[in-house]
C-alpha cells in the first residue's frame, strides 16, 4: 500500500467512457444508485464495458462494479462471475434503463431481488441474443456477498 493511501471505501466502482461523462444515460445511473443509499466512485476510462464493469467488480469492495461505454452501454457485474457473463448488460441502454440498472447494483450489494432482468422491456435488446440470466448464480453470488458481510439468517449480523 502506498503511503498516506488508506482502504479502499465499500463503495460500488463505476468506470466511465470518456463520451459517457456528463449524459443522461450517467446522470440516471447513479440516480438509481442515490436511490438504493449505496455509495460509489467513478473513474473514467475507455475500453469494452463487460470487461471495464469486470475490473470495476474486482476494485470495488463490495464488489460489484458498473460499467458505461461511449454509445451507452451499460454493464453490471460482480466480481465472482467469469468476466463474460456479467450480471446485466444493457446494450445502448436508455436513461430509465440505466437508472433501473442503478438501482439493481445497490440491489446486489444489499441483498435484494433484482428488477427487470427476466425480461428486458421492449426495445431494449437482452444481455446477448437467446441468453438469459441465470436466477440460481445471480442467488448464489447474493449469499456469498451477505456472508462476506456478515449477515446472518434474519438478516442479522454476526
């Protein structure tokens, strides 16, 4: 660790395409995230969003990370998913898509259903062609994060 840099904050990582900064598609993104009280960092950098929201996943203590790409792709991702199969993937999202993709990164970090991922509404593409989510990984990663957590049972901590 370098000197006078502390911990990292439990914050989820946003990494930002440099054409993304200052749009609707950011500015309603992090809205959803506002609205789930889950505090987050963004670094601005070019790249492929799965691969960007991957890193951000692997930075973030909490452990997820999103990712906005320069037309507007949006990517969700949690650090222990393979790369290629991100949480959420929202090719040229909307504004209310990525506000909803917001919204499901808070979600994740505290444990909550997800919305809007067995069916993406109309126009918007899915996550890839034919592909959809998969409710028994996306659950498994939930325990996994309340028990790094330490949430027990009733939704208690140890």
């Amino acid at each position: 660790m370098e000197a006078g840099v502390g911990p990292r904050k439990p914050a989820i990582e946003i990494t930002v395409h440099p054409a993304a900064e200052g749009g609707d598609v950011l500015r309603e993104l992090l809205a959803g995230l506002e609205e789930q009280g889950v505090p987050w960092e963004v670094e601005v950098a070019g790249g492929e969003a799965v691969a960007l929201a991957h890193h951000a996943a692997g930075r973030s203590v909490l452990r997820v990370g999103l990712a906005v790409a320069g037309d507007g792709t949006v990517v969700l991702h949690h650090a222990q998913l393979s790369p290629e199969r991100p949480v959420q993937h929202l090719p040229q999202a909307s504004p209310a898509q990525a506000r909803v993709a917001g919204q499901n990164a808070g979600r994740l970090v505290k444990g909550l259903p997800l919305e809007g991922l067995s069916q993406p509404p109309a126009g918007s593409g899915s996550s890839a062609p034919g592909r959809r989510v998969d409710p028994a990984a996306v659950a498994g990663v939930i325990v996994q994060v309340l028990r790094r957590l330490g949430v027990t049972g009733e939704g208690e901590r140890r």
